[in-house]
C-alpha cells in the first residue's frame, strides 16, 4: 500500500475515533440552516438549564446541567457550564470564552473551554425567556459529520412536551436528526 494511501486512511480513522468520542457522528453532509434573526446577544445572557442534548462525552454522566452566560468587559462572554454528576455526589464545572467573530452572523458564536479546540455555538433560535436551540455540525468532505446540539431553558424544568415536540418538528423540517436527542436528568438538582 503506498504512503499516501496509508496517510488517508489513518486520518479517516482518526477523525471517526476522535469524532464518535466527541459528539454524535454519522454520514452524510451537514444540514443548511437557518440561524435565529436579529439575534440579541444582550438579552441571551444569564442562565439556562439543559433539557435535551446530542451524545457528548463530556457530559456522559452529568445530570442538573445548567449554563450561565455573562459579559465581559473585553465583549467577549464568560460561559459557565455546571453539572452533577451523581454518583461522585460532586459538581463538575466548565469556564469557557465565547465571540461573536462576524457581527453581520450575531447568532455564530465561537466558544472554548481552557486547551480544548474552538467550537461553534449556533443559536438556532430562542424567545430568550424560555427556550433556545443551539446546534454545531462540521462536514468532512460531505462523507461524514460530526454535530452537537441541546434544546435549553431558562426554568429547570421549562417547557411543556407540546412546546418541545414543536422545536423538534422544526428542527426535523431543517435537515437536523433530533431521534439523537436524550433527555437531561434535572431531577433532585443540589444547585
């Protein structure tokens, strides 16, 4: 077999290693979608709580997960992640840095929490009192796509199931697998 051959294939390899490990993977391209208009980052700010996520490793046992976004003086927003994690009977949280890198796409934010990569962070849409959709897909030469995604709340346990089936109705319509949705455990929350 010859180097190059040999090099697509370990890089193939490693990017389904690393992808599956990391966030919901599957074939195919990434879906063309629309972002939330006139996104308002001002009245985004201030704490959610997870109701519903795509597979991600680093949330693999976190439950009462709650997000708190706020402004920094640079601009940029200081992002707190916090979850439970049950059995350790302890509170795992995340410090992260998130941008608006183009001000004509205010709903395209970047994110990173400490060494990790850069992330996008896609408000696909919100009431910014109740519910917001966040997505994220990279393509892989539209073979294959790696995705995250979370349906948010400002109320722990917000939203009726109407409410939610209509987010997921529309988030089908746009290209989006929401059968990889799981629910988030926001039962007997210590915070």
């Amino acid at each position: 077999m010859d180097v190059c051959r040999q090099q697509i294939i370990l890089t193939v390899a490693l990017v389904l290693v690393t992808g599956s490990l990391a966030q919901v993977f599957s074939f195919g391209k990434c879906p063309s979608i629309q972002l939330k208009q006139n996104f308002q980052l001002g009245s985004y700010l201030g704490k959610w709580y997870e109701k519903r996520r795509f597979f991600a490793i680093f949330e693999t046992f976190g439950s009462c997960v709650s997000a708190n976004y706020s402004l920094k003086d640079d601009g940029h927003v200081k992002v707190v992640n916090q979850e439970y994690i049950k059995f350790l009977k302890k509170d795992n949280v995340a410090i992260g840095d998130a941008y608006v890198p183009d001000a004509n796409e205010p709903a395209k934010l970047k994110v990173k929490f400490g060494s990790g990569p850069l992330g996008d962070y896609w408000v696909l849409d919100t009431d910014y009192d109740n519910y917001s959709i966040v997505y994220s897909c990279n393509s892989y030469g539209g073979i294959f796509k790696i995705e995250f995604s979370w349906i948010l709340t400002r109320e722990r346990n917000g939203l009726s199931d109407a409410k939610i089936q209509k987010l997921l109705q529309s988030m089908s319509s746009s290209g989006i697998n929401v059968e990889r949705f799981s629910v988030t455990d926001q039962s007997n929350c210590p915070n």
